[in-house]
C-alpha cells in the first residue's frame, strides 16, 4: 500500500489509472480530442512572447522594429548573441556566484528551522513560525533605506557578498515554511525512535532527519535559485552594473541606450533566462515531486 | 527544570540566528519606516539634519488616504490584484485538471506551462511592452496586429493605456508568468490525495466528473488557499513589471508600490514611508487572518 | 520557571535591540566636515557617477576621458556609469549613497533647480572658487552663470548645453500634406493649419511619447503662449498657474496632443523621433540630443529632415545642461577637482560635445569644429534669451516636476478635464 514515505523517493507519482468501465486509457474519443486541442492551445499562447523573444533576437538593426514583431527575420543574424554574450558574460558568472551559496546556506538554514520547529518543538514555537513566516510578506520597499544604511555600516562589500546575505536573511521565512510543513508530513515515529534512543537534536537532525529531506531541499533550492536570480530590486541598490548580478545588466542592455536596440534586448533577455530555464526544464518533475511531498500544503 | 532545558534549549538556540536576523531586518527596520511615517520629514534638507523634523504622527496617512490621486492608485491595485489571482487561479487549476488524468507528453506540457516562471520582470518586460503596444487598425502592432492577422481583430483593444480598466493588462504579463506555478501547486494537490479515495468513489458508482466535483475538488481547498496567499501578496509588491513596461510616469498604471518610488524620488521619505506602512497594513489584514487560522488549525 | 524566563528573556532582548537599532540609526544623520574641502585633497582616482552607459552619451563620455588621462595623467578614472530610463536608476542609487554619507567623487546631475535638494540638505560643496580659478567667469556666458547661481553660491560646472524648444520634421511629409517644407511658423496657430494638413494626410502630425516628452511638448507651448517673461515667472512666483494666460495655454496644449499618436505612453523619445526618420509622422518637438539619432540613421538634413524653434520661441533658447558636482564627503576631492577642470576646459568641452552631439557651454569654443546643426545652435546660444527647461531640471525641483508630470499625465490619459489640470498644476507649484 502506497504510503507518504514511498513518494519520497520517486520524483513523480504516476497519474492515477482512470478505472471505471467505459474510459479506457487509450480510446480515442471527442473528449480527448478536445483535450489536447485545448492543451496545445495553451501551449501556442504561453509560447507567444518566447516566439517574438526569439524571433527578433536574429534579426539585424532595423529589422527588429515593433512594427515587424510578428514577421520572421529578413536576414538572419547572430550579432545579437554574440553582442549579448559579450555584455552579459561576466554578470551572468557574478550571478552564479551569488545565487548558489545563498540558495544552499537558506535552504540549510530554512531545513534546520523548520525541523525544530516542526519535530523538535520548544514552547512558543508556534508563535515563532508565525513571527518567521511575517517576514515573507512585507513590502521590500517599506524598509529599503536603513536597510541602506544598515549595509554600510556592517563593512560587508557591495554587490555580491551584500547580496548573498541579504538573499539568505528575506529568504528564511520562505524556506522555513517549506521545510515546516515537509517536516510536518514526515511520520512522526522516526523522530520518536531517534529521541528514545537518547539522540540529542543535531544527532537526530543529521542522521535521521536530513537524508529524507532531499525533495524539500529540491524544491527550496530550486524557489531560491529562480527568486534570486531574477531579483531587481536589491540589485539595484546594493550592486552596480560593476559588480551586480545579470538583471542590472540586462536593465542597462535593454534601457540604457538612447536608441533602444531591440535586437540586443532581446537576445540578451533570453540569454539572462536560460540558466533558470534549465533548472526548471531538467528539476521541474522534482519541483512537483517535492510540492506534492507536503511542502506546500494549507 | 535542568532537564527542560537541555531539551528546549538547543532548539532555541538553533533557530536563534534567524530570528535575531529577522528582529533586525524585518521589524527592526518595520519600526524604523513606520515613524519616518509618523515625521513632516518632506525634504532632503530635513532628512541630513539641517532642517527641523517634527512629528505628525497620522497627518501623512490622512493626507495620503484623502488624496485622489492615492485613491487611484489603490483602485488600481485592487483591479490588478483580481485579475492577477483570477487568472492565475484559473489557468492553473485549468491546467491541473487537464493535465491530471493521464496525458502523453505530459512532462512537455507541464514544462512549457511551467517555463514563465524562469524568466525574470525584467526580461519578460522587454518583449510584453511590446505586445501590449495599443495602436490599433493600420498602425497596429504586438498583440492587436497578431489579432488581425487571425482573424480577430475586433479583439483589439488599448490595452494599458485605459485610463480605468489599463491596469488590468499589465496583469496579464504577470498571469504569464505564475499561471505555471499555480499549475504545480494544484497538481501536486491532486496526485496527493490518497488512491483509495478515488478507488472508494468509483465504488460508490460515481462518474469521472462526480469524482472531481465532489471529491477531488474539495480535498485541493487548503491548496487553493495557500496558492491564493502566495500569489496575492506577490500583486501587492507589483512594481518591476510597471517599471518595465509602462514606465512609472503614466497615470493608468500606477499603483502604490510607484507611488512610493516617486515620492522617494522626491526626497519625500515621510510619505514614501507612509504607503510602505498603508502597504503593510493592507497585507497584514489578509495575511495575520490565515496565519491564525494555520496556527489554529494545527492546534488539532 | 526558568525555562520562561529564559524565553521571556530572550523576546524581550530582540525587542530591546529593535528598538536600539532604530535610536541608533536616526543618530546617524549629522553629515561630515563642513563646507569647503573635504578631507584632504587627494587625487588619486577619481569615481565619476552618470548614466552615461551606452550610446552617445557614453561616445561623449569616452571622449572625455581621453582628454581627462592627457590632462591629469596621474588621476585614475572610475567609471560608476548606470543604465536605465534616463538615470532613474542611477538618480535612486545616487540617492542611497548621499544619504549613506557614501558619495562618488562626483556625480552628473541636471543644472539648475534640479539641484535644490542636494544642496538644502548641505551634500555639494560650493566650487565658486573653482570657477574663479579656472577662469569659467569669463569662459561661460553670464546668463548661464546667473542661471547656476543660488544665494551667491555655484555648485555645479555645467559640461554641455542642450536646447529643448526644437521641432523636428519630415519634408517628405510635409511635402505629401501640400506644405513647404522650408516654412516655419510664427505663431502656434499657424502651426495648427499645418497640423491638420499632415493630419488629413493620413500621417501622424505630431509624434510623442510617454509622459516625460509630453512635460517637454508642454513647457515648450508655455514658453511659446506665455513668452520668455511670463514664463520665468512661473518658477520665481510671479505668474500665476491659475491665470487665463496659463488656461490659454493649456488649451493649446490640448489641441497639439490631439494631433499625437495613440500609442505614445508606451514609447520613448527616440521611438518617436523614429517615425519621424521613418517618414510615418510630420512633426515632433524634442531636444537637440534628437540629431544625434537622425545622425546614427545616416539622415541629412535639409534632404531627410528639417528642424526649427517650436513656433512661437524664436530667439529664446529653452536651455538644460548636463553638469557636474563635488560632494560633500568627497573621498578624492582632488581627483574631483582635476575632472572638474577637464570637463570645463576648451579640449574637453570641443572632445565631448562633438562626440554626444551637444554644444560646449564655454563661449570660446569655434563653432567650425562641429556640425551644421550643433553650429546654429551655438549662434542662438550666443545672442537669444535664456530660459530654463522645466522637463529637464532647470526650473523646478524634483518634487514639482513630479506632480507636475503627474498632472500632465492624468490630464493626457483622460484622467481628468482642463480645468482638474489647471487645479493640479496649481497644487503641483504650491509647495
């Protein structure tokens, strides 16, 4: 019989048979017809912005007018990638640096949170979780001047060691709400065991509790990868196209100039997604996996 | 006693970091804003000390709350945050529920739903700008060429340049992008309600739609909420997205979060700390609600 | 029990360093040194803060450096360039920084009005002196140095002068519509009769964009309808925004927006300069920093496009200047010093203004070095009234603009009737 434990282990559960006497799996009928019409409908409409991003990223100056959106390019050109690659090559590994060790250090942080507060409680947990997950939703512009001030006078360095911290500090709420309600889901008797044996809290954290914790790790690193990289607004004030991540230089790409180049824009819009594009085309079915496991119930 | 604490205290102490990091961070520099709010701190001068700052403490909201130009903001903020949740939830759920039963390609389908999601405001700015461009008929370009081009024109429109309803396509960029996530959310709701429920149903007679309606539908409530939550707040924060494309200077988008902007732009910090506070005030009275109904709800 | 206590303790020791962060931080408000000369007068490298990062603007900031390492080799250049929207950026981070008490060494910034809360809040230094010794005195004309004056005291060296009451036009059309295209125009009502002729032509007969340019179109039909006077006088307080020359004005400005394009909120100036190159519109009123997209389109005038004062504004020069400041809390002051001098200097200027397609706001400068366009406007530099642009931060601060913008922007959107407009701008002018 099928338990919480076991999807644990499997990145996706298969869809449930559709039993019943007349649906069988592989008729063809109206109804499934209908179905993946609908299906690749949405799929042509989600994909219109990525046909005009890619369409005008190969196309010349000139060309890549609004006026010309929808048509394919008159003369087909790469001076575009090789112009964005060029802008973008360093903050895209400026980005890298920032974004994985501060997805990692959140997502220990948010693990190790949401065990104890979850599994190994203490009193006036709860209430701790609520003040925690407050933290996740308050206006970033409400606080960004002293926090201005705050990071001036800590003596960390602008760009990416500021925003590592930063990046680590807003994401706890979030990623201690996630492993929260894993560890919730978690059967409660592992625990248990561990304690009666005498384990302390890290003994049982790291050898009970940390080897099941694989699909809220995917799906918190994955949550912090994607907000990291595509943050703008600490970017803007915390870094400069100098020493900042790949959205100020996509912003300087794409509105810095007087003459807007199109072409480049849009090319660089693509490049600056693609690291995010393949988390999510390679992680996605654990992305899934992992939410179903409880990270992200009610 | 010894004995209490040496269960509760490394827990304490292990998530202590955190919230030091949060008081600081988070309330600390909450409180800090909120009495900048409370000053007739207007001016650069004032803010370096060299003009005197007084306290007002309410007069700033009044004024803000007063003003029509606020309202207008707040207007749109609330037609943005509907058709963002409305749409959001609804495509999700849509592609949830298509794509529960089984589908060949499924992982294809959910990916490209999904893929949105990867691209930052910024970047997804420069090619919505210009779909949403409003010139229509001959000089028509973006999405209102594309409708012609089908078939149908009579769908175009002036899209955010509506000085009432404008603000309403910018969500739509934004429903873009999250409609995927949602998908997951609810997706991840369905495959989770245990087999044997639905085996138990089918036994009872009922059909595919029976099914869903009466039993599937009502176990994804709790997944609804939290998609609800979490998309809801993320309108309220609506800011990269006007950046990106209609520029914070034009009247039919603005929302509070570019209020803000402007007013700091100004050197105003007493009033740009004002609708930072209005701003956390309207996401405390959705928010602090279902936080206590969670912390209840695991009570039992 | 103990256990409580220890967690009443610790919620109380969060609490109490909350609220000691936020006593601490309102401390920090007292700025460094006083006035003149920060801390010493190093001049070891220079951080130069613009927005200067990508087109012809950054050509004209790269020929400046050049002049820069030959004149003060032994000054390092920093360049602290941001990009996006006209500085919106940089003008936030900017922003940051000064208030940090963390300023570059120097920074761009509109002459002018622009300025106003930089120096009520004590961050610029006075640089009078620098003036007297670089000789700008005499180099700058006097109404430009009159202009940069506040309470006696000068606190920016102005490096380009550009001119915003231009109106740019395609012959072509214009030809297409049964106009000459060499006319001009005395008045705006003659400009009307040739607006509706573009107009009937099916073309776009005037082209705009978002609401910064309309503020731009705006002030230029305030000059025009109030004359150079009335107009100054509506930044020193002696025209009232509630008067029916203004109503006049404003009703002028209706008829100019009802010639405009549809979809102008979305784009930007050089969007609408484009349909003027692109032959799809008649007429656009932008500043001179237009020729330098005509120029990058390989356009030659009078064959490909034409160009006048908006009509109504002959012989006056709505003029905006990029300039440059010394902050107080300077780390190099010295090195600040040195761009000061290169920027203000003969080379520097010619280097600069002939790459970003501007005009030196030195008198000195032979206007043989640069182009035809660049060269009629430095005559009218020479001997036409100057006035301040409003839309680029020469008449009003910051805060006014904004309203004003705002007011501009309901108005144009529908938003709001004349007279809501005539009400805002009053609002908008009364702080």
């Amino acid at each position: 019989m099928a338990t919480a434990y076991d999807s644990l282990t499997e990145p996706i559960k298969a869809a449930p048979r559709t039993g019943g006497g007349t649906a069988g799996r592989d008729r063809v009928t109206p109804g499934r017809i209908a179905k993946y019409a609908l299906l690749l409908l949405f799929v042509v409409i989600v994909l219109i912005p990525v046909y005009v991003l890619l369409v005008t990223s190969f196309k010349g100056t000139g060309d890549a007018d609004p006026s010309r959106a929808w048509s394919l390019p008159q003369v087909w050109t790469l001076e575009n990638w090789s112009g964005a690659w060029a802008a973008l090559q360093a903050p895209l590994w400026r980005t890298i640096a920032l974004v994985v060790p501060s997805s990692l250090i959140s997502a220990i942080l948010g693990s190790m949170n949401g065990f104890v507060l979850a599994r190994w409680r203490f009193p006036g947990a709860d209430i701790i979780f609520t003040l925690i997950l407050f933290g996740m939703f308050i206006p970033y512009q409400a606080v960004m001047i002293p926090l201005v001030q705050l990071m001036l006078n800590s003596g960390i360095p602008s760009g990416v060691p500021t925003l590592i911290v930063l990046h680590v500090i807003y994401g706890l709420p979030i990623t201690t709400l996630i492993f929260r309600n894993y560890y919730q889901s978690v059967p409660n008797e592992l625990v248990e065991a561990a304690r009666v044996d005498g384990a302390g809290m890290l003994r049982t954290y790291w050898s009970v509790v940390l080897p099941i914790s694989v699909p809220s790790f995917v799906v918190v690193l994955i949550w912090q990868f994607t907000s990291a990289w595509n943050d703008f607004l600490f970017a803007v004030f915390f870094s400069s196209s100098r020493n900042g991540p790949v959205t100020i230089a996509l912003n300087n790409l794409a509105n810095g100039a007087m003459l807007t180049d199109y072409g480049i824009s849009m090319s660089g819009a693509l490049l600056a997604s693609l690291p995010t594009l393949l988390v999510y085309v390679l992680l996605g079915k654990y992305f899934i996996g992992g939410l179903m496991s409880g990270s992200v119930k009610g | 006693m010894p004995k209490n604490i040496r269960r509760w205290g490394p827990p304490l102490l292990l998530v202590s970091p955190s919230l030091i990091l949060l008081a600081v961070f988070v309330y600390g520099l909450l409180a800090i804003n909120a009495k900048t709010a409370g000053t007739d701190n207007h001016t650069a001068a004032q803010t370096t000390g060299r003009a005197p700052v007084q306290w007002v403490w309410f007069d700033n909201f009044v004024a803000l709350l007063g003003s029509e130009s606020f309202q207008h903001s707040l207007k749109n903020l609330v037609i943005y945050t509907v058709v963002f949740l409305a749409g959001t939830m609804f495509f999700g759920f849509l592609w949830a529920f298509l794509l529960d039963r089984p589908v060949r390609f499924e992982g294809w389908f959910r990916s490209i739903y999904l893929f949105p999601m990867a691209v930052s405001f910024v970047a997804s700015g420069v090619v919505w700008r210009w779909l949403l461009n409003s010139n229509q008929g001959e000089a028509a370009s973006g999405l209102n060429r594309l409708f012609q081009n089908v078939g149908l024109g009579f769908l175009q429109n002036n899209w955010w340049n509506n000085p009432d309803w404008g603000i309403a396509a910018i969500a739509i960029p934004a429903i873009w992008q999250m409609s995927g996530y949602v998908m997951a959310l609810f997706l991840a709701g369905f495959r989770g309600i245990p087999e044997e429920l639905r085996e138990a149903a089918r036994v009872d007679g009922a059909n595919e739609w029976q099914l869903y309606r009466h039993v599937l539908f009502p176990q994804l409530s709790p997944v609804a909420l939290s998609a609800v939550i979490i998309v809801g707040h993320m309108s309220l924060k609506a800011f990269d997205l006007i950046m990106s494309i209609s520029k914070p200077a034009n009247y039919q988008t603005k929302v509070p979060a570019i209020d803000m902007y402007q007013f700091k732009l100004s050197f105003d910090y007493a009033n740009a700390a004002a609708v930072g506070v209005i701003l956390l005030v309207i996401v405390a009275i959705l928010i602090v609600p279902y936080l206590v109904h969670i912390n209840r709800a695991e009570k039992h | 029990m103990r256990t409580r206590r220890t967690i009443t303790a610790l919620v109380a020791g969060i609490a109490a360093s909350s609220l000691l962060l936020a006593a601490c931080s309102s401390n920090n408000n007292e700025e460094p040194g006083g006035t003149g000369g920060a801390q010493g007068n190093d001049a070891s490298e220079v951080e130069v803060f613009t927005w200067w990062a990508s087109g012809s603007e950054k050509l004209g900031l790269d020929a400046l450096v050049k002049v820069f390492e030959e004149q003060h080799p032994d000054t390092k250049f920093v360049n602290g360039a941001i990009a996006g929207g006209a500085g919106s950026a940089a003008k936030e981070l900017l922003q940051s920084r000064l208030q940090a008490q963390d300023p570059p060494d120097t920074f761009q910034a509109h002459a002018g009005a622009e300025l106003t809360d930089y120096i009520n809040a004590g961050q610029l230094e006075d640089v009078s002196n620098l003036y007297d010794e670089f000789g700008l005195r005499d180099a700058f004309p006097k109404d430009l140095v009159d202009r940069l004056t506040v309470d006696g005291k000068i606190y920016s060296v102005p490096s380009n002068i550009h001119r915003a009451n231009v109106v740019w036009a395609n012959p072509t059309v214009l030809k297409d519509a049964g106009l000459d295209p060499e006319a001009t125009y005395a008045t705006l009502d003659d400009w009307f009769g040739a607006l509706d002729k573009v107009k009937a032509s099916g073309k776009t007969a005037l082209s705009v964009a978002t609401t910064w340019t309309q503020v731009h179109l705006f002030e230029t039909v305030l000059l025009s309808t109030l004359g150079a006077d009335a107009y100054n006088g509506l930044w020193n307080g002696s025209t009232d925004w509630a008067g029916a020359d203004v109503t006049k004005a404003l009703e002028n400005f209706e008829k100019l927006m009802s010639y405009t394009n549809t979809d102008r909120d979305g784009l930007d100036w050089p969007d609408a300069t484009q349909q003027i190159i692109d032959g799809k519109a008649g007429f656009n009123v932008m500043g001179d920093w237009a020729e330098a997209a005509f120029q990058e389109a390989k356009k030659q005038a009078p064959a490909d496009y034409v160009y006048f004062p908006v009509p109504g504004t002959d012989g006056v020069f709505d003029f905006l200047a990029d300039s440059f400041t010394l902050p107080v809390g300077s780390k190099h002051p010295g090195g600040t010093k040195n761009w000061l001098n290169t920027i203000s200097s003969l080379d520097g200027q010619i280097a600069f203004n002939k790459a970003k397609g501007s005009i030196p706001a030195r008198k000195d400068a032979a206007p043989s070095e640069f182009g035809a366009y660049q060269q009629s406007a430095m005559e009218s530099f020479g001997q036409d009234t100057i006035v301040s642009s409003l839309a680029h931060g020469a008449a009003a601060p910051v805060a006014t603009l904004n309203a004003i913008s705002e007011a501009v922007s309901k108005f144009t959107t529908g938003a709001g009737d004349l007279a809501t407009f005539q009400s805002d701008l009053v609002a908008a002018n009364a702080g």
